[in-house]
C-alpha cells in the first residue's frame, strides 16, 4: 500500500502542502466496510481520478471529504484543513458535482446558479460577471431561464458542473462525471474538464468507471472493494502490467490454441471469440508467430496494454465483470441513496 | 505553470506536462479525446468573445470570488435569506398547489359548516346555550379553518425537506460554507412565510361568514398567523428530520397532523369537554395558536358575553382563563425550542 510522507528528503520539494491528503481513512456502515483504510495525495493543481466498480467506495471517499460524511477512522485534510474538525473551511474551498442530480428541477438554470453564488458568498459585484463565464462554458447561456425540470440529462450534467465552478474552487469534486451520458456529450463534458485545468488551475478529484475517461488524469488510484489497489500514471500503471496483448481470430480456435501451447509455450484464453496471448513485445513475436505457427488464422490484432489490463492485472477480474458481483449490492442502492443523505 | 508530483506512488512518478495529452506526441491518445477535439467547441469560451475578458491574466482566473472570512452571523444570515427566497419563488411558481390547498378549507366552512350550521340553529342552542344570539356557525368556524390553512401548508412546506432530501438539493444546501441552522432556519422562516401568505387567502373570505374585515382584527390575525406558521413549520421540520423517505409523510398526516388539528378547538367549542379530550386539546399545541385568533374574531362580533364564553372560553388550566399573551408566548417558546432541535438534527453528519 503506497502510503504518503509529509516531507520529502530534501525538504524543499514539499514546501507546497498537498491539496487532498488522505491517511488510511475508513468508513463503515454496520457490516459494511465501505471504505477499508486509503492513503494517498493530490498535488496542487492535479487531476486525481478513482477508477473502480460499484460499489467501490468512490462516492463515500469523496462524501468524507466533502465533509458530508464523517469518516469511521483515519485523517483527510483538504487544502489543508481537517474534513472533521474545520468542515466550513473545507467546505469553503471545494466545489462538488455529485454523483446523482441535486439541482432544484422547479428553478431556472440562472436560479439555481443564483442560488449557490448567495449561498457561498459570491460577491454581488462579480455574481453576474461570473454566472455568465461558467453558463457560456457549459454552453447553457442560451438557456438560463429555462426551467432545469426541461433539460436533458445531458444539459443537467453540464448546469452541475457549471455551478460547482461559480465560487472559484480551489479543489473539485467530481462523482462520475459523465455517467450515463452519450458519448458526445461524455466527450463535451471532458472537454469542459481539460478547459478548466488550464483556466483555472484548480485540483481535480474525480471517479469514473470508465477505463477509457481515467487516462484523463494526471494519476489513478483503482479502487476496489473499499481499498486502493493500484496507484500511478495511467502510463505507469500500464508499463507496469508490461505485456502486450495479441488477439486471434479463427475458423477452428482450439487448433489455434494447440499450436500456440505446442509451438510457443504459451498459455491461451479465449475472450469474448477471440484467442488471447500476452508478450513482451507484441510487434516484434508478430512475424515469428507467422513463420511458426502453421494453422490457418484469420485476423491478427495486438495491443498495448489497456488500463482494462491494469484493473485485471490488480484484481484478477475485468471491470466488466467486477460491477456484474455487486449488482445484488446494487439492487437496494435507492433506499441506500436516501439513508446516505441525512 | 509547473507542477510536482512528487508522491509515493507504486509506479515512478511522472512530470505532469498538460500538452502531454494533446500534443501529437501523445501517442494513445484515448479515442474519447479525440472525438472531443473534433467537436465543435460550441459555446465554450476558447475564441476570444465579450464573455472570456476576466479569464485571462496569465491564462488564469483569479480564484478569490469566495471570502475566505466567514462563518459569521452574517453568512448565516444570507444562507437563510437565500433558502428563504427558494420557498417563495416556489410557492408563487405552483399556482396549481395554491388553488388546491385553498379547495379543502373551503369545502370544511362552507359545506361541513354549513351543514353544522342548519342543525345547531334548528335545535336552536348547543349543549342548551343558544347559539341564535347573532352569529353564524360558521363565523365560528373561520378562525379554526384559518389555522388549519395554516397547519397543512406549513407541514407541508416543512416535509418538503424530505423530498429536497430525496431529489439531492438538500445536499447541495448542506454542502455550502454555512451553518447548517442557517439553512434550517431559512426554511422555517420561509415554510412559515408561505404558510401565511396561504391563510391570508383565507382571511380574504372572511366577509362571507359575517367576520368584519376591521384593519385592527386583520391585523392581530395576521400577527397571530404567522406566529402559528412559525410555530408548525419548525415541528414539520423537527418531524422530517427524522423521515428519509417520501411514503413516510402519510404516517405524519396520519399520526401527527389531523390529530394536531381535530383536537385543537379548530372545528368545535373547547368549553363543556369530557375530561379525556378536555386534557388532550390542552396538550394539543395548536390550541393555543387557535385560541387568540378565535378570541380576536369573537370580540369583533356583537354577541351576548354568555355565547361568547361558550364558544370562546375553552382555553383554561385548571379553571384558569389564559390570557391571549401567555397563549401567544407560549407558541413562540414552543416554536424556538423546536426549531433548533431541528436545526441539531440536521447539523449531525452521517
Ligand atoms: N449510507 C449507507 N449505508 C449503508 N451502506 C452504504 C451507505 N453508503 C454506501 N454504502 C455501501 O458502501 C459501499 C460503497 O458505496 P459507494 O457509494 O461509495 O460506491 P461507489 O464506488 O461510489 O459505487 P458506484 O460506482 O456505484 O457509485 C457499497 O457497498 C454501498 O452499498
Ligand atoms: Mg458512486
């Protein structure tokens, strides 16, 4: 488990404290532990992303750090205040997109922006300046007396994130982004995302359980069963796993798996139709298996490792299949979201 | 702009270099990019428009829009101004829900009233004090269907927490820099405002069952609405900080509501009770925020001092008249305790 060290070695190289710092914080509810002891830091200025499946323990970790939430044990300082002891000074630096709608449907889009910019103190003077910057970002100018009950969920998602920027935070919660959106939208959205690291220099923390969004970030931690498993680069992470991955199709796939054993001494799977093999240098054993392999094959593919290879590789099952176990946990997830609130 | 991320991690850490995801030296650049920089960027403010003026500086916002003091009776006072401010645009929004909770206290004076009324004036008294002596039952009955205008509407506002609960906006509030009391005592201010607003409605009709519309009497009856209002939408509130779910609001109804109201004077004289219920409309709070409105609307009619003992005498501690002071003190002590053990229940974190 990669655990944080206040200073480095030459002290100097820490001077600017970390925005998240998390020490081996845990949450459980009765049984449940929903969140097992993670420790891990968020530089100034980074997007951090948690990747893992339902049920993970993604949203609790960012309800204990928004101060929602009081942790079972361990220590979080945001931007350098404690989530236990100094929640409105927390509170005061972080913006939250939450995992589900929390806008008011009854309102107009400039209504509930209006709404949060009182409520955080946004001075009268740059209210008006501000609200029409973050609503031409997400692109919802155009729409602001609309009432929010009449947008897309799309728009919605947009409106939220739009009003998590109105104060200026200084770190941003982001609980799935993007889920359940189209992939235009999806992609939109991260658009918004790399525009305001640039703009705004603010530290991101944000959850996905989407592989191909959390190559996004700056760093992943993957999370799984309430327990950072992996943590680094999604470069890193990828390198670390090492092997590339060559994919075969076949008329007649056990022959194929035959040859592979007998010839290369290699141990086959077969996923989802194709006959799967893990190399070292996947473009160099290309030419070799077609000088040696002797059995008909109809498609060659190979690539780089995938953080689908990465989540595998830490936790012995794909994503897929890691959100398939935790779909009873889920079925009592409603009444879970309402408990969860108070 | 550089940055350091010189953490612990499994793996080496990295340099962060922001190009490093658009320059074509990205190599996988992961599709879902791609596809972002082909889309249009409609609307966002990368092309220099009127809009994108404060971005600039160095490429970045000035991250100071938050007062960092705070935390003071003055942003608590905001909070619950703006909170305050949500319940009446809502209010004044839903036209629908204004006319229909208008439906039922009218349907209680006008049909059951006057239904009451044809057989009180045929037997020509009530418990054998008559009740001829020029008032109308329902003139009676007004200001008790005022304080249940009153008493649905602002449990209704309150429990409307519940579903701010269920639809996540109640997150949003708590989240916010304040205290959580401030957004407690907004709604409750605000519940309270709507609740009035809803009973003066009412007030207008007044004319219609024979109650003067003399400024001084609407006067003392808005005062004494609002201090009801105030007094309920706390309880509603105290209530629902203990409800997480939106069916449970038909045990409120079921089990604090209607025998809040029944037993509150609102519909029958106190005076000349059974002993049981006598005891139980004493501890029923809303009697004592029925009482000096009824009283207000008694001593606007010219009746015998007789009839308006009966009908407006009820109130007594152990044969002892309150005076509409105590009774009005009593409401908003009562009010002020509840609101703020609704304001600890809802400050606790999971
Ligand atoms: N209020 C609660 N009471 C009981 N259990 C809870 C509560 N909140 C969360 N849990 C449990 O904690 C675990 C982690 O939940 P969490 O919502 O953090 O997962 P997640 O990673 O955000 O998942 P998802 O991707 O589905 O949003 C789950 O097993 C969940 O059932
Ligand atoms: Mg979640």
């Amino acid at each position: 488990m990669p655990r944080a060290v206040a200073d480095g070695p030459d002290g100097i190289s820490d001077r600017v404290p970390p925005s998240i710092e998390v020490r081996d914080l845990r949450k459980s509810y009765g049984d449940i532990e929903a969140v097992r002891g993670v420790s891990f830091e968020v530089a100034v200025g980074e997007t951090f992303g948690f990747l893992g499946p339902n049920g993970a323990g993604k949203s609790t970790t960012i309800s204990m750090l928004c101060t929602l939430t009081e942790p079972s044990s361990g220590v979080a300082r945001v931007s350098g205040h404690d989530v236990v002891r100094e929640r409105l000074e927390v509170r005061r630096r972080i913006g939250l997109v939450f995992q589900d709608v929390t806008l008011d449907e009854y309102l107009t889009a400039e209504e509930n922006l209006r709404f949060h910019a009182d409520l955080y103190g946004v001075p009268k003077d740059i209210v008006a300046v501000r609200l029409h910057q973050v609503l031409e970002m997400v692109g919802l100018w155009d729409r602001r007396s609309g009432l929010v009950r009449t947008f897309s969920g799309g728009m919605k998602r947009r409106l939220e994130i739009a009003r998590g920027l109105l104060h200026s935070p200084r770190v941003l919660f982001l609980d799935e982004p993007t889920v359940g959106l189209d992939p235009q939208t999806r992609a939109h959205i991260w658009e918004y995302i790399e525009q305001l690291r640039r703009r705004e220099a603010v530290t991101i923390f944000l959850t996905t359980h989407y592989m191909d969004e959390a190559e996004h970030c700056d760093r992943i931690g993957i999370i799984d069963g309430g327990e950072i498993v992996a943590m680094g680069t999604p470069e890193a992470l990828k390198a670390e796993v090492g092997l590339d991955r060559i994919e075969l199709r076949a008329q007649d796939q056990d022959q194929v798996v035959g040859a592979l054993r007998a010839r290369f001494g290699l141990e086959p799977t077969v996923i989802e139709g194709a006959v799967t093999i893990r190399v070292a240098n996947g473009a160099e054993f290309v030419p070799r298996l077609f000088g040696e392999l002797g059995v008909p094959v109809l498609s060659v593919s190979v690539s780089r490792p995938t953080l689908d290879d990465v989540f595998m590789t830490f936790t012995g099952r794909t994503i897929r299949d890691a959100e398939a176990s935790t779909s009873e946990v889920n079925a009592t997830r409603p009444w879970m979201r309402a408990m969860r609130s108070r | 702009m550089t940055r350091r991320l010189k953490r612990n991690q499994r793996v080496d850490p990295v340099t962060i270099d922001n190009e490093r995801r658009v320059g074509p030296g990205a190599g996988g650049s992961p599709p879902a990019l791609q596809a972002a920089q082909a889309l249009p960027r409609s609307g966002a403010p990368v092309s220099p428009g009127p809009s994108s003026g404060a971005f600039d500086a160095g490429g970045v916002l000035e991250v100071a829009a938050v007062r960092i003091a705070g935390g003071e009776l003055r942003d608590d006072a905001r909070a619950a101004l703006v909170v305050w401010r949500r319940e009446l645009i809502r209010f004044f929004r839903n036209r629908l829900r204004i006319v229909t909770s208008l439906a039922q206290p009218v349907l209680f004076l006008f049909v059951l009233g006057t239904g009451l009324a044809s057989m009180v004036s045929k037997q020509g008294s009530v418990h054998g004090v008559a009740l001829g002596a020029g008032i109308d039952f329902r003139t009676f009955m007004f200001p008790g269907v005022v304080g249940m205008t009153i008493l649905f509407t602002a449990i209704f506002s309150a429990v409307s927490i519940v579903w701010d609960r269920e639809f996540g906006f109640l997150r949003e509030m708590l989240v916010a820099p304040v205290r959580r009391g401030a957004i407690i005592v907004g709604k409750c201010i605000g519940g309270a405002t709507v609740a009035t607003l809803q009973g003066l409605l009412m007030l207008a009709l007044a004319g219609l069952v024979h109650v003067p519309y003399s400024p001084l009497l609407l006067l003392t009856l808005v005062g004494e609405m609002a201090l009801a209002a105030f007094m309920l939408t706390a309880f509603g509130l105290m209530l629902a900080a203990r409800i997480t779910q939106v069916e449970s609001f038909q045990v409120v109804m079921q089990f604090f509501v209607l025998p809040m109201f029944f037993l509150s004077g609102a519909l029958f004289p106190l005076s000349n009770l059974p002993q049981w219920l006598a005891f139980l409309t004493k501890v029923d709070p809303l009697s004592y925020a029925v009482d000096p409105m009824r009283r207000a609307v008694l001593a606007h009619m010219a009746i015998s001092a007789q009839t308006r003992r009966f009908l407006g005498g009820g109130m007594t501690w152990n044969g002892w008249r309150l005076p509409v002071g105590l009774e009005l003190g009593l409401v908003a002590i009562l009010g002020a305790v509840v609101l703020v053990i609704a304001s600890r229940r809802f400050a606790k974190p999971d």
